[in-house]
C-alpha cells in the first residue's frame, strides 16, 4: 500500500484503550530477490484487518478520530492499522482519504484487467492477438501507440481530479501545500454515469463502505497478483484452473 493511503477519521475523544498492533519476524535465511519483494509487499496488507478501537486520542493538536467516518469493517472495528489518524489534523485525513479511494479504484481496475487480460490472451482482436504469459509481462508487449494513449489517459484523468478537488496551489500557505477545497468529498467526482448513489445520507454513506473495503480488497487482490506471478512465472487463471 502506498503509505499516504487514507483511512478512517473523525473528530478527536480520548483514548479507551491502545490499538493493537501486529509484529512480525524476520527469519534471515538464503531466498531469491523476487520472494523477499513479494513478501515485503504483502506484509502491509495483512497488517490491515487490525482492529481499532472506537475511541482513539493523541497529544497531536487538533488530531481526529476514525470511528465516524465510512470505512469500517465491522462494528467497531475501522481501518487505520499504522495509526495515522493519531497525529493528523481533518485537512490531512481529508489527503489521506482522497489517497486511498484513488489506489482502491485503480486497484479495483488493476484487478479485473489482470483477470480479462489472461482471459483474452492470444485470441483477441486487440493487438493483432500477440500478447501471451502471464499479465505482469503484457506492459512490456504492448505497442508504442498503446503508451502514448495511456499516458494521456492517466494525465487527463489527473488533471480533471486536481481541478475538481484540489485548491490552486497559488492560495495555499508555503507550509501547507496540497489542500483540498473546502465543501469537496474526498472521492467525489461527480462520475455516476450508471447513477448508482443513493440521495439520502444514510444509503451514501454505505456505499461508501462498500467502495472503501472493496478498494481495499482490490488492494491487497492486486499485490498478491503481482507477488504470485512474479514468484513461478504462471498466469493467475492458470492457477484457478481456467
């Protein structure tokens, strides 16, 4: 996960009780370079199901609390395994939130393109049918064409969600760059083409939960994608039997 990945946060009230924390140990012993990328990249993900308790304090000024927001996981249990929410302020947990509905979407898509990609390998009209293997290896057997509209894709896609949400950098203080706009909903592009949101605050607000743990499963689906096809060279529906 991309450290600035944004979870759960609401006004600051005083600690009941320490968060748990999970540890692990490392076992030096002699393994390839491509198992200890794979393992350091799921290491975080599986330290995300920690629970947090309800309350949660700090000495941080103006530090929020998670257990309003959307995003939990289940009654009481929210998603803030690192603890950032102890030493943020709302305009930071704001970034933070806007941080990880991005990387879950792109994970979300991440996920279903390595799915389709194996699928349609090899018998598809796209690239003249020569793209084979395993999904990690099919950026690298694209065309040149196929770069240059992504890159423009990505940066058109950017530069509607900076106009949207994000201040003009000219308005913000020197010593803090970055700031949302006041009144914007981190993840609110207004992108409903299917108009899936509900109007009252009740449905939005579970469906924000649901985008918030899919994204996160995405997350955690896409670096194990990438770790098990990078550790034995085999395409993920070839494991599943497909």
């Amino acid at each position: 996960f991309d450290p600035t990945s944004s979870h759960n946060f609401t006004k600051a009230t005083t600690r009941t009780s320490p968060s748990p924390r999970v540890y692990s140990t490392f076992i030096n012993q002699p393994t390839t370079m491509k198992f200890l990328l794979s393992s350091l990249a799921l290491i975080g993900s599986a330290a995300a199901f920690a629970p947090a308790q309800t309350a949660k304090s700090t000495t941080a000024l103006n530090a929020v609390d998670i257990g309003e927001l959307p995003g939990r996981l289940a009654p009481n249990v929210y998603f803030d395994p690192l603890g950032f929410s102890d030493r943020a302020d709302e305009a930071l947990i704001n970034r933070y939130r806007e941080a990880e509905l991005t990387h879950g979407r792109v994970a979300m898509l991440a996920t279903i393109g390595f799915l389709v990609g194996e699928k349609v390998e090899g018998s598809s009209f796209l690239f003249d049918s020569q793209i084979t293997g395993p999904a990690i290896t099919h950026i690298t057997q694209v065309p040149s064409l196929f770069w240059a509209l992504l890159i423009t894709a990505i940066g058109a896609t950017e530069a509607f969600r900076l106009e949207k949400g994000w201040e003009d950098p000219v308005f913000n203080p020197v010593d803090k760059p970055g700031q949302l706009k006041a009144g914007y909903v981190p993840g609110d592009l207004g992108f409903d083409p299917l108009s899936l949101t509900p109007q009252d605050a009740e449905g939005f607000f579970e469906m924000q939960n649901k985008e918030l743990n899919n994204g996160r499963l995405a997350m955690i689906a896409a670096a194990g994608f990438l770790a098990q096809e990078a550790m034995d060279g085999k395409g993920i529906l070839e494991h599943l039997g497909f």
